[in-house]
C-alpha cells in the first residue's frame, strides 16, 4: 500500500483545515490521492502537500479558489505570472476605493479639521476660444489645429497666453 495521510495528518502538516480540505476537493482544487468508498475518509499523499501549501498560500494572498485552479493547472509560468498579475490589479483597484471610502469617512469625523475654504478674487480676463462642433474620431486633429492657431494669435504679439489650453 502506498504511504498516505489521513485529513487530519495532511490538515496539520499544511496548516490547512479539514473543512478547507473538504471544500478543495468539492471544488476540483486538491482531490485527495484516495476516498474510502466505505466511510468516505480521505487520505492524501505526502506529494500533495507542496500543492497544498501552495494553495494555501495564495488563499492567504486573496486569490479565489477559481483562479488558484487556473495557476495550478497553467503549463506555462509567464501564464501563472499573467494570473495572479490580473488578481494583483483587482487588488490595487479595491485598495483605491478603500482609500476613497476613508477620505470619505474623513470628511464626516466632527473631529477631523474642516476643510479649509479661501475666498479670492479674479480680475476680469479675456479668452479667446474656438468653437466647432466635430465629430469624436476628428477631436485629437482638431484640437493640435486649434492649439496651433492660438499659439500664432499668442506669438503674432495680437494675445498674451496666461493659462493652459483646454476645452469643454
């Protein structure tokens, strides 16, 4: 008989439990190397535990279930590395909604500081603008135009350029 380990042996060498255990293996991630058809136990072989302690690491990282199925089951390294690149960019977009959310929060707290409000007063200013409706596709062409046109106004002497070029 092949060496084999039972659930709870295999839950303490890879740190994992043997509802973790049992719900890798419902799921397809880490089937164990036997299931007694009698009883239903599991037993699992000692060339288990580095998947296992890879799964369980990359748990720890976040990564779902699915997607840990997907890296282990990936011929390729670079597609392993495109993998958990694409879980690192889900990660990084919900670290910038937190932030967000405790900006917000911020703005709420009666003990945090107010925002500061300055009052200032602008004297009156010239623009110039060019307005033509485009259609979308011709807005980059249209818009190096028009910049052009109003740097030559600028350098010709005829305005004095004090802001940055934009538009509406």
């Amino acid at each position: 008989m092949r060496p084999s380990m039972t659930i709870g042996d295999f839950s303490r060498a890879t740190h994992l439990s043997a509802k973790a255990l049992r719900l890798y293996h419902q799921s397809g991630l880490l089937t164990p190397a036997a299931v007694d058809a009698h009883n239903g136990y599991r037993r699992y072989a000692p060339e288990q535990l580095a998947d296992a302690r890879v799964i369980r690491e990359l748990r720890a990282l976040g990564l779902p279930v699915d997607v840990i199925r997907d890296v282990l089951a990936a011929p390729a390294v670079a597609t392993r590395a495109e993998l958990v690149s694409e879980h690192l960019e889900r990660m990084e977009a919900r670290l910038e909604e937190a932030r967000a959310v405790r900006s917000l929060r911020g703005l709420l707290d009666e003990t945090s500081a107010p925002i500061p409000i300055t009052h200032r007063s602008v004297p009156e200013t010239l623009a110039v603008a060019i307005t033509e409706t485009i259609a979308l596709a011709d807005l980059g062409t249209w818009f190096q135009r028009s910049v052009a046109e109003l740097t030559a106004l600028a350098d010709g002497g005829a305005l004095r350029r004090s802001g940055p070029y934009g538009g509406e």
